[in-house]
C-alpha cells in the first residue's frame, strides 16, 4: 500500500528540526526500500516547517510502527500529521502504476 504523509513541525521547532535532523536522514537511509519520495514543506521564506513523504508498506500497521519510531515524532517536531492512501502513478518521470 501506497501513503503520502503531510507532517507539519509544531511552532517554534527549526532549531529541534536541525538538532535532530541527522538521525531521520539516517532513518531514512535505513526505509530506502519504503520510501517513493520525501522532502521538506518550505515557508515563504524558505526555510523548513514540515515534511512531505511517498512511502509503500505492506499495511498500516507497519507504517504506523515506522511513525512510531521517527525521531521526528519521538523529538515533537512534528505536531500535525495527516496520512492518506495514495496510488503512485508516476514516479521520476517513469510510470510505475495505473
């Protein structure tokens, strides 16, 4: 199953974001075959306050124990989050569903 998660940081939470930003890259180096796409939602001023993700687990209770464990999530830098089925069509340029 395909997800896209929408997570925005909680006010006041960059300077945490940077703290720790380190250890989700590194967490994401370990999900590489989960993940579609991932970056960071920019304010008008680019800087970050948030992020956007394209994963594939074989449920929701394995994505759910992946947000479990984001240091992201265990540091409350993210406070909104919403997370949605998402059916991936194109990725990179290359059809990859239907």
């Amino acid at each position: 199953m395909q997800f896209v998660i929408t997570a925005y940081d909680g006010e006041g939470k960059l300077d945490k974001r940077m703290e720790v930003r380190h250890l989700h890259l590194e967490g994401m180096e370990r999900l590489r075959k989960h993940l579609i796409a991932a970056g960071g939602i920019l304010d008008d001023e680019e800087r970050l306050k948030g992020s956007i993700l394209i994963m594939e687990f074989k449920n929701r209770e394995e994505l759910d124990q992946y947000l479990e464990n984001e240091v992201y999530m265990k540091e409350h830098v993210w406070e909104k989050i919403t997370v949605e089925h998402m059916n991936v069509v194109y990725a990179q340029g290359e059809r990859v569903g239907k």
